[in-house]
C-alpha cells in the first residue's frame, strides 16, 4: 500500500486532468456557474481518492471510491455542456472525454484490487 495518496496512479492521473480543467477558457459570466462546477466535480474526484486512501476499512475506502467515480461521470457531463457552448473544440472535448473514461476505469480496478485483498485477508484470518 502506498504510503500517500500522492503515489497512487489514479490520484496523480485526476490531479493532471484537474489542472488542465483550469486552462479552459470559460466567459467571465460562467466564473461561478459551468467553470465553478466542473472544477469543484474534478477536485472532489481526487479528494475522495486522499480519504479513501486514509479510511481503515475496505468497506469505507470503496465506499468513496465510488463516490470519486461518480464525480468522473459529472465531470463528463458539464464537459458535455462546455462543448455544447463551444467553450472548447471537439478534439479538446475528446481528450478530456478518454481521459476521464480512463481515470474512471482506473479507479474501478483500484477498487477491484481493494476487493481482492479484502477477499485475501478475510481468507487468511
């Protein structure tokens, strides 16, 4: 187990996507609409990832990891809308689009692997 959250792939992978979330040029008028929520989803995706990693139990870490994975689908869906307003370009919306199912898919075989150690130890003892 790693020994911070900052060594794990699918945390390094959602603080990358993050920051170049903040280098979209949205209007001013969208400061605290569209920009302000599609950062705040691609923030939380990461900072759940920090707290499952210090939650003790498998149960409680998957248990935020699928919250983290649901905030990749909202992600998604204000990229959608950000595309929709031609504040980015198609192939700008097509990488963040992969990148997100990627990060998505990244974290559920994290927690395919929480679930086989916790499979694992339970056997053991």
């Amino acid at each position: 187990m790693p020994n911070s959250f900052r060594d794990l792939r699918v945390w390094q992978k959602g603080f990358e996507l993050l920051m170049k979330l903040y280098e979209i040029k949205f209007p001013p008028e969208e400061k605290y609409g569209l920009r302000s929520d599609t950062i705040r989803s691609g923030n939380s995706i990461i900072a759940n990832i920090a707290e499952s990693h210090g939650r003790f139990y498998f149960a409680d870490k998957v248990r935020v990891l699928l919250i983290a994975r649901g905030e990749v689908e909202e992600v998604r869906s204000h990229l959608s809308v950000t595309k929709g307003r031609n504040f980015i370009s198609q192939a700008e919306f097509d990488y963040f689009d992969t990148e997100y199912r990627g990060l998505g898919a990244g974290i559920n075989a994290y927690i395919n692997d929480l679930e086989n150690q916790a499979k694992t130890n339970k056997e053991k003892g």
